[in-house]
C-alpha cells in the first residue's frame, strides 16, 4: 500500500487486526474513503493518475482481502463499503477501477 501521511502503518495494523477477527471466528470488511485520493493528489499521485491508482488499490484489496474466507460476502460477493463519494462523484469513474 501507500507510503504516504499514515496509510502504511494503517495497512498494516488493518492487517493485524484481521488476525484477531479471524482467531474469533468474525467476519470482516473494509470501507474505502476515496478522500484518501484528493489528499494524494496534492504532491504523491497527479490528478490524471487517479483513476489508476484507485485500480491498483482494489487490486491490492482483492488479492489481499477478498480472498480471504473470513471476509464478508454477500450472495458470493465481497462487500467492500465505500465513506464518500468525496473525490470521484461520477459513476463512471467507480465503473472503470470497481
């Protein structure tokens, strides 16, 4: 993941606490806050590079998270919740990088 402001050490304490949920027999989900790309946008990522970035970032999440058997599906689907939308507010910008 990112190495910008917080994001890493937030990747990683993400990933240890999905270790406990997992040990406690609970399901888990996450909830991507696409403000998180306006706040990169400002010297780490340029704007044409959003899109991108938010595709590689689900990529990240699917091979890392999704497949995961204690992560939360819905009719065999993983839920990945989304906190916005704050950056990309046209549909088509989620169609092409979900």
């Amino acid at each position: 993941m990112d190495n910008f402001n917080d994001y890493a050490v937030n990747n990683q304490r993400t990933l240890a606490l999905f270790n406990y949920t997992r040990k406690a027999g609970l399901k888990f989900s996450l909830c991507y806050e696409d403000a998180t790309i306006k706040q990169e946008t400002n010297g780490f990522i340029t704007t044409s590079a959003a899109i991108s970035h938010a595709q590689q970032t689900m990529l990240y999440v699917q091979t890392n998270y999704f497949t995961d058997a204690s992560f939360l599906c819905l009719s065999n689907a993983p839920v990945l919740l989304n906190f916005g939308p704050q950056y990309f507010k046209n549909n088509s910008d989620w169609v092409s990088f979900l």
